[in-house]
C-alpha cells in the first residue's frame, strides 16, 4: 500500500526526479560528496589508530593527550567545528610551521589561503571523526584476550610486530562492523558542509530547488543517492567480513 501511494501519488513529481537523477550538476555534487567521504574516512583511520594506541599507551602523558582529544572533539556538534574552522582566519592571520616559543620557523601561510571550502571540509570531518575511530579501534584490540598478548611475547615478537600480525587481526573483528557504520554515518555527515557553501550532493540540491521550487522531488533525488552510497557501503563490508 506504501509503495502504491508513492509511486502513484502525481505530487511525488516523479517526472522531475528522473529528469535531475544523472543531471551533471547532481553528479559533481556526488563527487564531492564521496571524494570527502574517501579522504576522510583514510585520515581519519591512520588518526585514529594513532589516538587508540596512544589511549593504550602506559605514558600519562600520551594518554591524556588522546583521552583529551577524543573529549573534546566528541563533544562539538560537527557543524560547530566547520564553522568555526571556517572563520580561522578570523582568530589566526597565519599558519605557521616551526618550534614553538622560539623564532625558528620553516614556513609561514595565510590562514584564509590554506583553508578553504574543501580543506576545510576535509579537515573538519576528519577531526570529529578520528575521535569516534579511536574508540571503535581502542575498543577491539581490549577486546582481544590478554592472553594473546602474553603469547606473542612468550614468543619473542617485537611489539610492533605483535601488534600488526598477531593482535590487530583477532580486533578486526570487532572493529570491522562498528568501523563501517562510521563510515556510513561520515558519508550522510557530509551533508553538514552545506554551511560552507560547498556544493556537495545536499548543497547542490538545495541549491536547485531553492531555484525551481521543486522541493519534494529533488530531496528524493538526494535520499536515492544516499541510499546507493550507504547499499555499495554494506556490500563492501559484507564482503570484508
């Protein structure tokens, strides 16, 4: 009966949807919605699989530096931390890279240079979502039984390869389902980077039918494509597990 309503219901506007579905504009926005999703779900992997090992760490100060991270930036609505990064050059003429509190310094940027739309966009996604990566990763090397551990070692394994060929497999497991489900949620986030002016698949939409006024029909548009990128998504990760 569902299904009969809206595929019969003339106010869905099918007509219009079918004509904007493969429209060009539709599909750069795409672009630039999976190219985010891609470039932030690879740095947000090395990121936070850097903040899980140093959550694992016996170093105080290694710990707490990633426990504080992890806080904060799951703290912040994503859409806080875009505006924000957005409006840096606000807080901060210049980027500089060099030794704090000493006049060492190996180069010099304009902050309104170095961030724009799409780096700012990059930057912003992978900040908040190192966060949750570190913790789904932390999560599935505890899981592992602290017996492994004390047999890799019994073994003579240094601890890096411990880490990469005895336990990180075994955590995989764990970290496989809830690591997908991140990247699903960080491909539906980027919709957020609406705020930027970016013209991602949302913005580019909106941009559409704030022109047409043909509301209904193009955030059906976006709602099929979303359901595309989350389908090939699953497959991926079925296919993983």
């Amino acid at each position: 009966v569902i299904l009969q309503s809206v595929a019969f219901n003339p106010r869905w506007e099918w007509g219009v949807f079918a004509r904007w579905f493969f429209d060009p504009v539709i599909l750069s926005g795409l672009g630039q919605t999976l190219l985010l999703t891609l470039i932030g779900t690879l740095l947000s992997i090395v990121i936070g699989g850097l903040l899980a090992l140093a959550r694992l760490s016996s170093s105080w100060l290694l710990n707490g530096l990633a426990w504080g991270y992890i806080w904060l930036f799951r703290s912040l609505p994503l859409i806080v931390v875009l505006i924000v990064l957005y409006n840096f050059s606000y807080l901060y003429d210049t980027l500089t890279i060099g030794i704090p509190f000493t006049p060492i310094q190996w180069g010099s940027f304009d902050t309104i240079n170095v961030l724009g739309q799409f780096s700012t966009a990059v930057v912003g996604l992978t900040l908040v979502q190192s966060a949750y990566t570190a913790e789904i990763i932390r999560g599935g090397f505890l899981g592992v039984d602290h017996g492994q551990y004390e047999a890799a070692a019994a073994l003579g394994l240094p601890a890096g390869r411990r880490t990469l060929r005895i336990i990180l497999p075994q955590a995989l497991r764990t970290i496989l389902p809830a690591g997908f489900n991140e990247i699903i949620s960080l491909a539906k986030g980027t919709a957020m980077v609406y705020v930027l002016a970016m013209p991602e698949l949302f913005y580019t939409i909106q941009m559409i039918y704030n022109r047409t006024q043909e509301v209904i029909p193009l955030l059906m548009v976006g709602a099929v494509w979303y359901l595309v990128i989350t389908s090939v998504l699953s497959l991926i990760q079925h296919l993983v597990e």
